[in-house]
C-alpha cells in the first residue's frame, strides 16, 4: 500500500548548457529594478558576475548589486542586503552562486517587503510571511538544491545559531541550471558540495515522510552522484559530468523540498552555527560514517537499494549484508573525493562538540530519521569524526 502524500514544486527549471544567456529576458517579466545577490567577486567569477549584469541591464532592468554574501550567511550580512534592497525599491531578486548566495536571496526577498527581519520568519516562528518579492535563481554549485527548495539557511552570529525560513512562498519562481557555470569550481568545493547533494537525495529517501514521488527523485538523484562525482572531482572541465552533477543537485533540491532531510543535516547546521569555518558539506562528511552505521540495521532494504546502486555485484547477497557494505561504500566515496575528514583538522575540541551534541535537537531533522538518536549518541557519532583517522586516504 502506498502512503499518501502531497508534492508541490511551483518553480520553473530551466535547464541546460548557455541557459544563463536569457538571464536579461527572463528578469525583466518581474520588474523594472533587480538586486543581484552574490559573495564578493574572485578572479574565477569576476566575468561572470559582469556578464549577468549586463545581460539584466540590455533587456532594460535596472541591476542593484549585493556582493555581501558571506559562508554560512549570517543574520547582519542578510540584513545588510535587506536595506539595499528597500533603498532602492527593487522588484525582484537574483542569487547567483552558491547555497550561501541563493538561500541569501531568498531571505532578502521576504524581509524586503515584510515589516521584520528574515530572522523574525523561521519556520516555527508566527506570524509567517504573506508576501515575497519574484526570486530567480542560478546555481553555480553543484550540490544545495537551494534553487528549487523553499528553505534559506541563515545563521545568528551571537547566539550561534543556525536556523531556516521554510515556506512556500520562498519556492524560486525561475531556477536556471547552466553546468556551464560549474567549470571553474574549485575541486574541494566541488567534492563538498557534491557530496552534500548525494545527503540531500540518500536522507529524502530514508526519510520517514517520504513518498514514492520523492523516492524515485532521490535514487534518481544518487545514480547520478555514483556515476558523475568522482569524475567532476579529478577532471573540473569534463562537461558531461558537470552536467550530470547538475542534475543530480537539483534531484536532491526537489525531493528534500517535499520529503526533508534527517539526523545528520540538524547535526550539521549546528556545526556550522558553531565553527562557521566548516562548509555544510565538511559538517555532513564529518558524521556520515557513524550515522549510516547506526541508522543501516533500522532502514536495511533501502541501504541495500542503494547500496547495490553504487555496487552491483551486492545484487547477489542478502539485504542485510548488502545494506551494511552500503556504509563501506559511501565511505570509499568520501575517500575518493578528499571528504574523509576529522574535527581535529578544524581545531574543533570535545567541548565544543559536546555542546553541538546537546543543541542537535534544535532542529527538528532527527526526528524524520528512521532511528532516534538521543543527544548521546550524538555526541558519539561526533566523537568518531573527531578521532578519524585520515591517513588511510
């Protein structure tokens, strides 16, 4: 029997190489005035940034740029983007790069035409947003999905806190998904960031609300991670993989947009609440082989799926056994990418890790899990990524 469900996606994807070019067209049907939302410009995106501008500017749209996206996006840079965009009265806008850029985007839309701050919407938090400013995104990376979710991530620098808007008024009303942009990724940027979108995929389907709409997204999303990670990770101009990889981000983005994700992403965003230095994906990689340890005996047909996904010959053993070499081979994956981390490279201590532990059920995402794990057991999960031992890469 089939449990029942609900899927909404109201954003249009627009999908393929050279897509950007009709970045100018596709912005002026949603205002006069945009606001681009980026991190501050690099030598590998320097061009492109000026490329989009003008593309806006030539369909005759006003550009206004935002180039204060930070990690991580606090709530002060987010506030800062904010107030650029009631100055000059923008009527719609843009994030053009990664998570860190497009989830910024989508909070400066909402507190720009709402009477509080982003910080005041999160998700648990009433009364919630009526109304948003026409959001486009364009990813640039290869693994938050956050161009077809509903979610920002934003963290309150004070209290170290690391929280999110979930609403479906911030679904983006454009995604355009050009692996083009993908070719200059750096190669760790691109092994964290992909490996966030194999999580993003592998907890939609472990995920207790899932549904089989979400499922055959996410297994579709994780063929793609096996078959295109490594390949992007060792050779950055390999097209085909860009491509793939593309692709399987946005799997990831549709199925957590209506299934969600599990334990390891509420460990993970407290992570990153306290050691800003660490990339989502770092947080993911840092508990992953402890967490599909503990969580494999409780999900087993579904580790053996996708074990067998990255393995074929686990075709031919049981269910059991081909679930527990699930672990071993997501494991290989993160050694193959340069993933197989510690704490002890971020100089994070036990203390701080304690205090990750005892703040991860902040966040509601251990609780889609298909096994519970008290704060305890967090804390061991953490322990093993701080003792790992990385010289086996």
């Amino acid at each position: 029997m089939l449990n029942n469900f609900v899927y909404e996606q109201t954003t249009k994807i627009i999908f393929g190489r050279g897509k950007i070019n009709e970045i100018g067209q596709i912005a002026k049907q949603y205002g006069k005035t945009a606001l681009l939302v980026t991190t501050p410009a690099s030598p590998a995106t320097k061009s492109l940034y000026e490329k989009v501008k003008n593309q806006i500017s030539e369909a005759g749209v006003k550009v206004i740029h935002f180039d204060g996206v930070v990690p991580n996006p606090t709530t002060e840079s987010v506030n800062e983007g904010t107030k650029l965009a009631k100055d000059h009265k923008v009527e719609v806008v843009i994030g053009l790069g990664g998570g860190s850029s497009m989830d910024s985007a989508k909070a400066i839309a909402v507190a720009a035409i709402n009477e509080k701050e982003a910080w005041d919407y999160l998700y648990f938090k009433e009364p919630q947003p009526t109304k948003i400013l026409p959001t486009i995104c364009i990813s640039t990376t290869s693994g938050t999905g956050s161009q077809v979710t509903q979610v920002a991530v934003i963290t309150e620098t004070e209290t170290k806190t690391k929280s999110a808007l979930f609403n479906n008024l911030l679904f983006p009303r454009i995604a355009i998904v050009d692996p083009e942009l993908m070719v200059t990724v750096p190669k760790h940027i691109t092994a964290s960031t992909g490996f966030d979108a194999f999580t993003h995929c592998f907890e939609s389907y472990l995920n207790v609300g899932g549904s089989p709409y979400t499922d055959a997204i996410a297994l579709e999303g994780i063929k793609y991670v096996v078959k295109y990670l490594r390949r992007a990770v060792n050779n950055p101009e390999d097209m085909e993989a860009r491509e793939g990889m593309a692709w399987a981000d946005t799997c990831g983005g549709l199925a957590i947009a209506n299934a969600g994700v599990t334990l390891p992403h509420g460990i993970g965003m407290t992570i990153s609440g306290h050691c800003p230095k660490v990339m989502h994906g770092e947080s993911l990689a840092l508990t992953y082989p402890a967490f599909t340890r503990f969580t494999y005996p409780h999900a087993v047909e579904k580790f053996a799926v996708v074990g067998r996904i990255f393995n074929p010959e686990l075709l031919n053993i049981s269910d059991e056994k081909a679930a527990e070499a699930c672990c071993e081979e997501i494991d290989r994956l993160l050694k193959d990418i340069g993933m197989w981390l510690s704490f002890k490279e971020f100089d994070v201590d036990v203390e701080v890790l304690r205090t990750i532990a005892d703040r991860s059920h902040d966040l509601p995402d251990y609780k889609a899990n298909p096994v519970i794990a008290d704060t305890d057991e967090i804390f061991h999960q953490l322990m093993e990524g701080y003792e790992r031992n990385v010289s086996v890469c």
